[in-house]
C-alpha cells in the first residue's frame, strides 16, 4: 500500500481530532509520521507475539481453572473463585502498573509482569501437587498481575507511533490473540499430563514456560519508545485528571473498553456451566469458548482496515449491535448452534468496541497525562470485567441462562449513548463550536 499523504498544516488541532476518529493507517502508512517506521512496526510486531505468549497463558487458565478449582476446593460453590482473582488481581494492579512503567519504562514494567506470570505458574504447580486450594488461588491471581502489565501492550504500540496509524497498531498486538485463541486450548489438554499422575499440573508449568518466554522476547527485541503526540504538535502541560475523563472522546473510549469488557466476560464466564446445564457436554462447552476466543481476536486482522474505510465510530456501533445480537441468539434458543452463533457474535462485538475503545483512548490524553489517563482506563476496565466474572455465576445459578442475557441491554445501550455523545461533540467541534 503506498504511504499515505501527509495532513494538511492548516488543519485545525479540533478537524484533527475530529477527523482522526475516522481514519487509520496500514504499518506502512503514514511513514512521515513519528513512530511509524521501522522501529513502530517491529515493536508492534514484538508485542504482537508477547500477547500470544499471554493469551496462550490466560488461555490455559480460562479452560482448566474451574476444573481444577472445583477438583481442590472443599466447597464447590468456590470452585470459580481461582479464575475470578485473576481478573480482580488485573483491576488492583493496573494503576500501579501504569506509573511504574512511567518511572522506570514499558520494557522494564512488561519484563516484571511476565516474571510475576511466570511465577504464579509454579505456585500453581505446587498448589495443584499439594491439592492446597488457597496456595492455588495465589497462584492464578499473580497470574493476574501478568494480564495487568500485558494489557498496556496495545497501549505501548499505539503510544509510539503517529496519529493515523495507531488503530493499526492496536490492531497488530491484538492479532497474537489469534494463534492462542486456537491453540491456548489445544495446548492446555496437551500439557496437562506432562507431570503425571498429578492431572493438570502440567498445563500450568507450560504457564510458566510462556512467561520465561515472553521475558525472553522483551529483552531481546522489544525496545522503549518516546510516546508520539496524539495530535500532532502538540506539547502542552499536563490537565487535571478530572478534565480529561469529562472529554466526550474520553467518556466514549471508556465506555465501549469498560463495558464492553463486563458484557465479555459475564456472559463468557456463565458460558461452559450454563450449556452443560442445557444438555450439552463438556466438550461442547470448551469448542464453545475456543471458537469465541477466536471471535474476540481473529477480527484483528482486519479491523483497523474496517476503521480506515468506515471510521471509527461506525465501527464501534457494529460492535455493540454485535454484542446485542449475542443476547438476542441466545434468548431464542438454548440448542448448541444458538451457543455457537451468540459467542461468535459476542467475540467480533468486543473486538470491534474494544479497538476502537482503545483507538480513541489513545487520542484523547497529551504525552504529559499518558500514565494517569491510562491507569484510569485499565483500571475501570477491569473492575468492570471482574464484577462481570464474579457475578456471572451467582446470577445464572439464581436466575438462569435468559436474565444473563437480557442483562446485557442497559450496558451496551450506555455504551452506544456515550459513542453518540462524542459523535455529536466530534461533529460541533468540527464545524467550529468548540477550542
């Protein structure tokens, strides 16, 4: 594809955000643009592979956790509980996660997450050898220290290159989803006779192995880069916190990355149990969620085309009409093809919310307010994720398989409000109303 024409100087920094909602880039458009060469592309590329090595991790935990959780806990009703700390750990960690790597780097901070990975794999071993249930809980929620730091690396990508190319660059690191949404299960069953006859202790060794593997790969190739200006030229003081989050672009950003994540993961997390409620085997309930961990990453490969051509905004309302169609599938029918077609449908929903969530994120702070805003994102993100996760399986045990479903309306209704918001606010800025 050839480089793309450089923006006009006489475009206004409102036009600019406004029009930047609109347009992405290939990782060889925009080549005039800083972060865009060489250098952004490789460390997109890099980062790519780190988030395959941590999906596959998160992979492995996501099939075996309950099982294994429900096999050591004296009281079944806890069996999930392993799996939820990993995402409640994430949610605690993410602020300090983002103004640490403010303080010693992105390498640094990516390496340390990996390690604490690497280790929580390993406790796990032990917990699993041991048939200690709490050792086991400490185990998965460090693994959740590690979805914390890897969660910014999309951020990082996008940080290090220009304005229109950083949907791509989101895009990029998120297609290493893609090879671990297929083989993270697949790698799981394989592992998990490794150290017989202890069952499933072998999947988690493999935990850790990817972790030592993505420390590997960080120290190797992956490289710190400056954060490139979300609109170009721009260099000014840091704001307040509280004025940033009360931009529309801000509000947008959050609400599609936030609760598009806790639509996710509820409905995700009552999945398996609720199709082997339905007459459905195990298995069933694994192909389900391997098929959908593809739906949430496969769209990758294209998405940020999707953003370039359509724009953002449009993107994002297919995802969320996406999601609703997740809810509408499996309200009308609980036989496995309903299953299929709703997690298929919830996957490329969040995929499409949470790119262009994070595409917009990405333009709405000055290099200056990169740590806090950040922070402030991920942390809502997965506390809103973990609510999901924890309340999933106390209301499908209460209420059933229909209200998990219907529940999700009002969250992507509020996430399509808060897009219209922006849109709105993006067109009168356009037209001159607004700085």
């Amino acid at each position: 594809m050839p480089p793309a024409a450089p923006a006009s100087s006489s475009r206004s920094a409102a036009a600019s955000v406004a029009g930047s909602a609109a347009v992405s880039a290939s990782p060889d458009d925009s080549a005039d643009l800083r972060g865009s060469g060489p250098h952004g592309r490789r460390d997109a590329r890099v980062l790519a592979v780190c988030q395959a090595l941590y999906t596959s991790s998160v992979s492995i935990d996501l099939t075996l956790t309950g099982l294994v959780g429900y096999t050591l806990a004296d009281d079944k009703a806890l069996a999930t509980l392993p799996f939820s700390l990993i995402t409640v750990t994430a949610a605690l960690t993410t602020i300090f996660a983002s103004f640490l790597m403010a303080r010693i780097g992105r390498r640094a901070g990516f390496v340390l997450g990996a390690s604490v990975g690497a280790l929580g794999g390993a406790v796990s071993v032990w917990a699993i050898f041991h048939h200690d249930f709490w050792a086991f809980c400490a185990g998965t929620a460090t693994v959740g220290v590690f979805q914390a730091f890897a969660q910014y690396y999309r951020l990082a990508a996008a940080d290090a290159v220009g304005l229109e190319a950083k949907s791509r660059a989101i895009s990029t690191v998120l297609t290493g989803g893609v090879v671990a949404a297929v083989c993270g299960p697949l790698l799981a069953a394989w592992s998990k006779d490794w150290l017989a006859p202890v069952a499933f202790a072998g999947s988690y060794a493999l935990v850790t192995g990817l972790g030592l593997a993505s420390i590997v790969l960080l120290m190797l190739l992956y490289r710190d880069m400056a954060p490139a200006p979300a609109v170009a030229g721009t260099h000014d003081a840091a704001r307040p916190l509280a004025e940033i989050v009360r931009q529309p672009i801000f509000a947008a950003a959050l609400a599609n990355n936030a609760l598009g994540y806790a639509v996710m993961m509820f409905v995700m997390t009552a999945t398996p149990i609720a199709a082997v409620a339905c007459g459905h085997s195990i298995g069933d309930g694994a192909s389900i969620i391997q098929w959908h961990l593809v739906g949430m990453f496969a769209p990758s490969l294209f998405s940020a085309r999707l953003i370039k051509r359509f724009g953002v905004l449009p993107v994002i309302g297919a995802g969320i009409a996406l999601s609703a169609l997740c809810g509408v599938f499996a309200l009308r029918s609980t036989d496995l093809p309903h299953f299929y077609a709703a997690l298929a449908c919830l996957g490329v929903g969040w995929n499409f919310m949470f790119v262009g969530g994070s595409t917009l994120l990405a333009q709405s702070y000055r290099p200056s307010e990169r740590a806090k805003t950040q922070a402030t994102s991920e942390f809502t993100t997965f506390a809103f994720s973990a609510l999901g996760s924890l309340f999933a399986g106390q209301l499908l045990a209460r209420f059933g398989w229909a209200t998990i479903n219907a529940a999700i309306f009002p969250l992507l209704a509020a996430a399509a409000l808060a897009t219209l918001a922006y849109a709105r606010s993006s067109r009168w800025r356009a037209m001159g109303g607004g700085a």
